[in-house]
C-alpha cells in the first residue's frame, strides 16, 4: 500500500525557491525525499509563494536588452515554436506537462491550454504559407565542386536531412550530440538592411549538415544576384572554403524576419572554423572573390 | 508611484496568437538574459540557457494564472528555474563554471526592478531588514544563482549555517509580506493570513 506524499515543507519550499530541486539532499536544494512531494521537482502551486518572493527579489536594470544575434536566434525559435504547435496534434510539451511535471492543480490548466491547438493549427496553416515563401533550401544543384573526395558516408543523412523541412532540421540539430553554434554577425553591405544581419549558424560536425538562422538581410531578385552559404575548414586552404549552396530571401520578407537556412556540406568538414554569406551572380559561384560579405561567424573554441 | 503592468501576453501565446510570442521576448528577453549573465559566466551558457527559457515559457503559457502571480514573477520564475538547473549542471564540470560574475559588463550603473515596482521594492527593503548573514545568502543565492555549497564556500560559513539563514530568511521575508503593514512593523503581530503576495507580486 503506497503511502501518501507529505506536503513540502516550509524549510523544503523556502530550499527549493532558493537553490531549486537536488538529488543529493545533502548538499545543494530541496529534499529530494520522494515521499516529500518534491521529487518531480516543483510544487503544486505555480509560481509557490516562496518562488515568487524570489522572483520578487530579482532586480534587473531598466531597458536592458538582449543581444542583436540573439534575438535573432529567439524569433527563429519562435518560428519553429509557431509551426511545431500548429503540426502537432496537441502540444506535445503540454501533454508531458499534464503527464509528469505538471502538478495536479496544473493539469486542469494544461489541459485547457491544449484546447487552444485548434487556433494554433489555423495559425499554423497561415504560417507556413508564409514559410514556404519565406525559408528555401540552398539549391542542391548549385556548384557542387567535383570531387574524388566526396564524402560518401554523408550519403543517406544528406538525403534525409534535405527531406526536412527548414524547422524540422533546425529542430533535429538542436537535439545533435555534436550539435556547434555559431553567433552570426553582420558586415558592412549594401545586402544589409536596418541594424544590418544577425543570427545563428546550429552545425553538426558529425552529420556535416547544417541550419543558418538570419534576420536583416536585404531581399534579392535571384535573377540579379544569390546570396551564397561558406563553411572555413582548418584542415582546408583558407582561399577555397566549403561550398554550403546558394539561397534567396524573398521580397516579402521584413528586416526582422528569420531565414532558415539548411544547408549541407559539398565536401568534407573537418573542422569548421567559420561560416559566411557572400553575395555572388546568380547560380553561385565555385570560388568567391568575397567582395561582398554581408554575414560571417567564427566558431568559438 | 506604481505603473500598473501591461497586459499579459502569455494568455495570448496559450491560446495561439502568433505574434504574442515575438511580443513576449520583446518584453522579457532583456530581462531574461540579464538575470542569464548573473548566473552563467559564460555567455554561450547564457544564450543557450535563455532560449530554452523562452521554449519552456511557451510551453507553459497556458499555466500562467494572473490570480496566482504577475507575469513579470512567473518568467522570473521560470527563467530562475531552467539557469539554476543549467548552473547546477555546469557545476559538475567546474572548468565551465567559475566565479560567478559581480556584474555583467554591460551593466548600466542604476539598477531598477523589474517586478512591479513598489511591491518588489518592498520586499528588497524587507530583505535589507534581515540580519546580515540571512541577508547575505538570500542575495548571493537570487542574484548570482549560487548553490548552498558555493556559498558555503564563499562565505566560510558550515553548510547547515546557510541552509538555516536561507531558509528563516526566507520564512521571515514571507511572513512580513503577508501582514498588511510594510516594514515598520516588523517585531508587531505575526503575519494575517491574507494571500497579499500572491495577488501583488
């Protein structure tokens, strides 16, 4: 016969408002006693009255903002957010909240949250029409450079990969073990609009695949030029960089909107070092001349 | 004087409305990588932490309860959360986790309180109340995420030491924001039971 949890302490809700939940009772957090109702980690209440008195006592400074690359990186996310919700027959993070974390007095809520999925889907639709415009592939035919070397164990990710639609990829990279980011910064260009380009490179070093997130990119009229995806290899001569394909921002597109870019290396990677967007003829280009570079980020160590 | 807060945009992100969640870090990602930088030294830590604060945010939109908290406190909450848990796990490879930062670089100098105003400055004059060490270890813990042990360390004090400041700290800053009389009555009558801070904070 199971015994009942006892309620949290005040000493267990004051440890957990404080230094959150820990599986060592001894050293950091609240108890992690199971019969003390903590050990899924948060109390019934949302927030408990001690965590709001934390939050409470948590002071930032006026007009703080956060970094141009990674808002950037936060609207892709919301991007992604807004479609997994409209394909998802119901959000999978509420379910999981009604079935684990979510305590009993959240449930209710959760479930009534997850009644909201039909306007997500109606958003969804709307959405990804927008999308479909909005985040294109790199051509795939676009300047693979011939090669003996070409890595043929990458085969079937690639196509796989590509299968993918520029959410889902970026969804699948941030769940890679070898998963690198990458803050993308923006260069002076005439490509560049307002505060001129931000965002994120995710690449997988493993997969040699990869999603660049952008916003402030000026539309192009592919007609008239493509904007065209580098990887710097450190085990490559700097002068011949890693083709990544060559991808167009559509007119429709707002400064602030973020381009999903996937794209998937032509020749083995070995170390990335840096990731770039150059501005080049329609179709691309096997070697730039680089005289237009609107973004660039370099891999931290 | 006290603003009264903006409309809540999390009602509108649980019931689907696109563009409440650019709203939603419009307002609040300031805030969250703010409080990111205090408890994660390093900023790739920070950045991958404060994104996965805005997906939980999202996710939970819809246990946002305005009758239970503002919500100001419950992204505090929230993002308070998910960094004690990253920190707690940077932790374990102390390479990737030094000595917490006394301020971000960029802080600007004049601090002001993000919760609503004069219910937040109430409770930091109710914490400037508290004896020295309870005081101490509530502000080492809310403002730069530090777990019992770093504190411990810190301060030279046992562990049992902290816990019990954290914990009687805490307790006593409750109960003195229960009663319906700020500060000046701090050794009158024990807390009223009234559900003040829930409704206020």
């Amino acid at each position: 016969m199971s015994r009942a949890p006892r309620p949290p302490s005040l000493d267990d809700r004051a440890d957990l408002a404080l230094f959150g939940p820990s599986a060592d009772p001894n050293l950091d957090g609240a108890s992690a006693d199971p019969s003390s109702g903590l050990s899924t980690g948060w109390p019934d209440d949302f927030p408990d009255e001690f965590e709001a008195l934390a939050a409470a006592l948590t002071t930032v400074p006026a007009d703080f903002s956060a970094p141009a690359d990674l808002m950037a990186s936060l609207r892709a996310d919301a991007e992604a957010f807004k479609v997994d919700a409209a394909q998802a027959p119901a959000p999978p993070a509420l379910a999981a909240a009604a079935e684990s974390d979510a305590p009993a007095g959240a449930k209710a809520t959760a479930a009534k949250a997850a009644g909201t999925v039909s306007l997500w889907t109606l958003a969804g639709w709307a959405l990804a029409l927008s999308l479909g415009a909005l985040l294109l592939w790199p051509s795939a035919d676009v300047n693979p450079v011939p090669t003996e070397d070409s890595p043929s164990g990458t085969a079937v990710s690639e196509a796989a990969f590509e299968d993918l639609t520029p959410n889902a990829a970026r969804e699948r990279l941030l769940f890679s073990d070898s998963l690198i980011r990458v803050a993308m910064e923006g260069k002076e260009d005439d490509a560049s609009r307002g505060v001129g380009p931000a965002g994120e490179t995710l690449w997988d070093a493993v997969e040699q695949v990869g999603v660049m997130a952008l916003t402030g990119l000026k539309p192009n009229d592919p007609a008239e030029f493509q904007y065209q995806l580098w990887i710097f290899d450190a085990e490559r001569d700097e002068r011949y960089p890693v083709d990544g394909g060559v991808f167009d921002i559509p007119a429709g597109a707002g400064p602030d909107d973020a381009a999903l870019i996937p794209f998937v290396a032509r020749l083995p990677v070995n170390e990335a070092t840096l990731f770039a967007v150059t501005v080049e003829p329609p179709g691309g280009v096997v070697v730039s001349d680089r005289s237009r570079l609107p973004a660039a980020g370099t891999v931290s160590l | 004087m006290s603003q009264s807060p903006p409309p809540p945009l999390l009602p509108r992100v649980a019931a689907g409305e696109s563009e409440a969640l650019n709203a939603c870090l419009e307002r609040y990602a300031g805030p969250v990588w703010w409080l990111a930088n205090r408890y994660l030294p390093r900023r790739a830590d920070a950045e991958e932490a404060v994104q996965d604060v805005f997906l939980d945010l999202w996710r939970h939109a819809g246990r946002f309860d305005p009758s239970v908290a503002a919500e100001k406190t419950f992204v505090l909450t929230i993002a308070r959360r998910r960094l004690i848990d990253r920190r707690r796990r940077l932790s374990a490879r102390p390479e990737a986790l030094g000595e917490p930062p006394e301020q971000p670089a960029d802080q600007p100098a004049a601090v002001e309180t993000l919760a609503i105003e004069d219910e937040s400055a109430r409770v930091r004059a109710e914490l400037a109340q508290l004896p020295d060490g309870q005081r101490e270890v509530i502000e080492m813990a809310v403002d730069r995420g530090m777990s019992q042990t770093e504190i411990a360390a810190k301060t030279g004090l046992p562990l049992g030491t902290v816990k019990s400041h954290a914990r009687r700290g805490m307790r006593t800053l409750r109960d003195r924001l229960r009663s319906p009389t700020p500060s000046s009555a701090h050794s009158a009558a024990p807390a009223s039971p009234s559900p003040r801070i829930r409704e206020t904070l």
